[in-house]
C-alpha cells in the first residue's frame, strides 16, 4: 500500500507523460487502466503485472523509479 506522500510523488511524476495513478495504485493512460500496479514493500517501490514483479526501484524516490519504469517500458516521452 502507498502512503499519500508516495501517492502524491507517484501522481505528479506521471502527470508529464499524461498518465495518472487510480485508486486502486494501477497506471492508467487517458481511458485506459493498464495492467501494471505501483506497491511499496521492504523499501522498494515494486511494479506489478499479472502478479509478477516487472521492476524494482528505491522507494525513496518514487518518481524517478516510475519515470525510469514508464520510460523503458512503454517508450513514453514527456510532454
């Protein structure tokens, strides 16, 4: 589960993609909520996908993992 600060750092990190983070912590792109789940455990922000780890990152900085992640994954650029 993320805390609200996490959410928060999550949410504006994804805004210059034109992306956002729902309720339920899964990546969503415009109408569509992609697969992939955002989670924090032992101080590692974890992506998830179909109940598998996709990546890793410090959880200390959230926003730089999941623009790494978003980046690499599916090849989005800012905007």
């Amino acid at each position: 589960m993320l805390t609200s600060e996490q959410r928060l750092a999550l949410l504006e990190a994804l805004v210059p993609y034109g992306a956002r983070l729902t309720e339920d912590d899964h990546i969503a792109k415009g109408e569509k909520v992609m697969s992939v789940q955002l989670e924090v455990k032992g101080g590692r922000l974890r992506v998830m996908g179909g109940g598998k780890l996709l990546a890793s990152f410090p959880a200390a900085r959230p926003e730089k993992g999941v623009s790494d992640f978003v980046e690499k994954f599916w090849f989005w650029k800012k905007h």
